[in-house]
C-alpha cells in the first residue's frame, strides 16, 4: 500500500510539473477547411476546376438523354418492332450505357486528380504562411482540424484568420 502511495504521489508530482511546464508553450490551430472555402485561390481553383471541365459533363447528360431516348423508344415502338430489331437496340442500349458508364468513371478520376493538383497548390503555399506566422509569432506547435478532434477558439489559440488574411495578401 505503501508503495502505491508513493506511486500516486509520483504521478500528481508529474502531472503538476507537466502543467506548469505547459504554460510555456505557445500553441496555434489552423482551421484549413475554413481557408479552402474562404480564400479567394482556393475559389479560383474551383472555378478554374468547373470551366474545365463542364464540357465533359455536359457531353454525358448529352448521351445519358440519348439512352433514354432510345430505351423510350423501345417501350414505345417494340410493339411494330421485330425480334431482331427489339434485340439490335437493346444490345445498343446495353453498350452505350456501358460507355457512359465507363466516360463517367474515367471523368471523374480525371476531376479527382485534377482537384488534387490544385489543392496541392494551395496547400503548398498555405504551409509557407503557416510557417512564417509560427516563426514570426513564436510559435511552439500550429495543429491543423486535420489532425485535432477539438481546438478552442480562443484568439491566443486559433490563428486561422491570421493566416486566412497573410494567405490572401500573397
């Protein structure tokens, strides 16, 4: 029991020493969701991402509205149809919904990597700023919401606007 008690003591010992020790460390958190919809690049990428590429996506509604149009055209004319026409249009129906489904596949891979380049961009220059701000500001340690489940916002604490407003002056 004894050593218990001094095992206890220890470890309040510890925790104290840690708090007071804590007291030195100059702590910031960045809020980068904020800054990637609040920061007029991060808003010019997106922009720049749309342009490029609703062309294409208006090319699929272009070819998912001829499938329906031929798949109404089979519900409609299948009655003065003959076997051999009903089966040419539905292996037509069957391939170009394969090809639209594999367009939209290949589409939307194009626009992830696309989207992962630009960001890449931003972040990029994002963690410049964050640097300068935590040398400047003396800094101990900078969390980003990707990897803390909770951060006050407190002002000594968040530093997001400050870096918002250093990553839109560039």
């Amino acid at each position: 029991m004894k050593n218990f008690k001094n095992i206890l003591v220890l470890i309040s010992a510890i925790v104290i020493w840690n708090s007071a020790n804590a007291a030195d460390y100059k702590i910031g958190y960045v809020d980068i969701a904020k800054i990637l919809n609040e920061s007029p690049a991060a808003k010019a990428a997106q922009k720049k991402l749309e342009q490029e590429f609703t062309p294409r996506n208006k090319q699929l509604e272009s070819k998912a509205k001829k499938i329906q149009k031929q798949k109404e055209k089979l519900q409609k004319e299948s009655d003065i149809m003959s076997k051999d026409q009903i089966e040419s249009l539905k292996r037509k129906i069957m391939k170009s919904e394969r090809d639209l489904q594999r367009d939209a596949t290949e589409a939307q891979e194009d626009f992830k990597l696309r989207r992962r380049d630009e960001l890449g961009k931003i972040e990029s220059r994002l963690k410049e700023v964050i640097l300068k701000i935590a040398e400047g500001g003396q800094y101990d340690l900078i969390l980003t919401n990707a990897d803390v489940t909770y951060a006050s916002d407190t002002k000594g604490i968040n530093i997001t606007d400050r870096v918002l407003k250093k990553f839109n002056s560039k």
